[in-house]
C-alpha cells in the first residue's frame, strides 16, 4: 500500500488508499504523520532521537515513522547503537 503525491493544494500532503473501499479512493495523510514526515530529509538521514517532540515519547515517533514507512514514503537507512536512521523517499 503506497501513498500517492495528492493534488489537492494542501502544500504536497499524500494521499493515502482507502482501506474500506478496496484502495480506490484516498484521503489526505493525518496531520501527525504529516508533521512527522515534514521533518524528514530527502538526502540527509535523521535518527529517531531527532525527530522526537515536545511532549512525546520515543514510541509515538517510532510509531509514526514505521506507519509512514508501510505507506511507502520513509526507508530505514541505517542504524547507530539503539537508534534508526530514517531517510524520506519519493513515493
């Protein structure tokens, strides 16, 4: 299941498949996982510890960039010690 570039005007959002309807229609990314995926580079790998926000836990974002990463849009590209460096891809 990937996400697909949206059209609508909401600053490049993704748009993500419809579970219920069989993937026929999309709907915008959720604004957390957008913020998240906001913060990731095209070129340059952020780890996990970065991308954590105020009032968050580690697991939140973990929990985030591993959906955004079933959608297709963020790869895991390497690792030092505990941490997961993450890379935003094309989808």
């Amino acid at each position: 299941m990937n996400a697909v570039l949206s059209t609508t005007p909401d600053a490049g959002r993704p748009a993500v498949p419809c579970l219920c309807c069989g993937g026929t229609g999309t709907f915008p990314l959720r604004e957390d996982l957008w913020q998240t995926l906001q913060r990731l580079s095209f070129t340059e790998a952020r780890r996990t510890d970065e991308l954590v926000e105020a009032g968050r836990t580690r697991n939140a974002i973990n929990n985030r960039l591993v959906a955004l990463e079933k959608l297709g849009l963020v790869t895991r590209s390497g690792k030092t010690g505990k941490w997961v460096h993450w890379l935003r891809i094309n989808p």
